[in-house]
C-alpha cells in the first residue's frame, strides 16, 4: 500500500492521506459520535481547500499558523490542511 512512501527519506500527511483516498476514498477517514463520519475522499477535498486558503491568504510552508476551534470534524478538516 504505501510502496512509494517506504523509499522516501521524507513523508507527509497530505502524501498518505491522498495515497489512502485514491486506494478506499469512500470508507471513513474519522468517525464523530455528534458530527458523522468523515471519508478518505472527503478529508483530501478538505485538506485541499483548507491549504488552498492558507496558500491564497500568503502563509508559506514553514509558517506557524494558529487554530482554535472546537474539538471535531472541523479541527480535523483544518489540522490535515
């Protein structure tokens, strides 16, 4: 599954979250009790848009970015971006 990853001196999440999305995108990434289910698919979309703001907004690889948002669907939307 991550054949790529093992001869890579470096990994990141947004590398093995797209390489589980394209290998079983519609099974659950995160389940909520309060909020549902989250799938591979979805949190790859997510991430992606989330990292596109923060690009389009000037924050650059490296830069710290503070976050405060309740525990939840939401944090993990922004945590993977």
């Amino acid at each position: 599954m991550y054949e790529a990853m093992l001869d890579s001196t470096r990994w990141s999440l947004p590398m093995v979250l797209s390489a589980q999305a394209s290998r079983d995108g519609d099974r659950p990434f995160i389940v909520s009790v309060d909020e549902g289910a989250l799938s591979y698919r979805e949190a790859e979309e997510d991430a992606a848009r989330v990292a596109g703001h923060l690009h389009r907004l000037g924050v650059k690889p490296g830069d710290r970015v503070v976050v405060m948002v309740p525990n939840g669907l939401d944090f993990i939307r922004i945590w993977t971006g």
